[in-house]
C-alpha cells in the first residue's frame, strides 16, 4: 500500500487529484493509467522528477505490478464489451522481465517506454499474448543499434570537427574513470546531449548508457 507521502508525490507528477477516499487511501486504476501516460510524453523529466522515480516507486516494483495488472483487468474488460481484441499482457516471468528492461534503460524513460512498445509489437506480430525475453532481445538490439548510430563524424563547413575516434575515446574514458566525473569538450558535451553519456546526480556524476557501454563492449574497448 502506498503511504500518503508517496500518493502525494504521483499526484504531483501527473496533476490528477482524483484518489479513493477512506481510511486507507489507494492510487486509483485511471489515475495510474494516467500516471503511465504522462511519464511516456515525459521522457525527458527533470532531476528532481526522476529522483522521485527512483526513491518512491522504483523500490515498490511489486506494488508497481501490483497496479499494472490492475490496470490491465480494466482494459480488458472495456476490450471485451466493445468486442476488441489485441492486447498484450507481460506475463512471462514478470519481475525479471521488468527488471531488464528497467537496468537497460540506464533510468532513461523515453528508452524504457519505447523498448516495451516494440517487445510488444514483436510479441503481437508473431501472435504472442505475452512479451518474452526474446522480444526483450529484439527491442534491445533495435535501441542498441540507433544508439550506434547517433556516434558518427561531426561536421561543420564541410569539415570533420568532431571524429568517431573522439567520441568513442571520450565514451571509454569514462567508462574507465574512478570518478565518473567528464571534461566539457564538445565531443563530452554531444555524447550527454544525445544520452549516451547520462547524468545521474547534481554532483556531475555521469555514467555511460547501458546499452552504450555493451557497444563498447562488443567493440572489445572496455572489459
């Protein structure tokens, strides 16, 4: 069960006030579903919004799922009474299956919602009810690859001002680094603006994007 404190805190980030009443208040069904919404068209949050992610709802993953399964009896049913069919249900090993998504993701939301969404376009194009950790794979590989190809020559004046050696020396640099702390060149600067570089507090701690960092490790540049 959520604490007041918490409910608090979701109402705040998704402006929707409408909670059940009585002694022992819970996040309704709808106001979960547009906690959900809001998130997605929220990708890019702000620091403070994505620590509120991490401390309030990320350590209650159970009751997380507890409220998406929820969620889902109500789709379902509304699918039913219309006569509609196709939805996708996570039902295979859920815990881990989230967890994965949610470790690759490097706390990035835009990529966690968009891996899910193709995991399930791959589950409903092969006819599947649920997602599986091959459609996992095939979302990861998918985000992987886009990922690679944001690392490319920087041009400006039709001259290379910023090579892929650079980018790719700066990445493992800071793969390597004790402090995870980067310089601001403009090759630092890019690699965060495009997040694969990603900033996880207001100390200037940064890390590489996960899927980043298995790049450079299929690239054999880091262990």
């Amino acid at each position: 069960m959520e604490s007041t404190a918490e409910i608090e805190k979701i109402r705040e980030l998704t402006g929707e006030a409408s909670l059940e009443a009585g002694l022992e208040a819970k996040v309704s069904v709808p106001l979960f579903a547009r906690f959900f919404a809001k998130m997605r068209a929220a990708a890019n949050a702000s620091y403070s919004t994505k620590k509120t992610i991490i401390e309030s709802i990320e350590p209650r993953l159970s009751d997380l799922i507890g409220h998406c399964n929820d969620l889902i009896r109500e789709v379902k049913s509304r699918l039913q009474e219309s006569g509609k069919k196709g939805l996708i249900i996570i039902i295979e090993d859920l815990d881990d299956l989230v967890l994965q998504f949610i470790d690759i993701s490097g706390g990035c939301l835009r990529d966690l919602f968009r891996m899910i969404r193709d995991a399930a376009d791959n589950a409903m194009n092969h006819g599947q009810t649920r997602i599986t950790h091959s459609d996992y794979k095939k979302s990861f590989f998918r985000l992987r690859r886009d990922y690679e190809n944001t690392i490319a020559e920087k041009w400006l004046n039709n001259e290379v001002i910023i090579t892929v050696e650079e980018y790719y020396d700066t990445l493992t640099s800071l793969a390597l680094s004790e402090t995870k702390k980067v310089d601001n060149t403009g090759a630092a600067l890019d690699l965060r603006q495009n997040l694969c570089i990603l900033g996880y507090n207001d100390e200037g701690w940064c890390d590489l994007h996960p899927v980043v960092r298995s790049i450079l490790q299929e690239r054999t540049l880091i262990p």
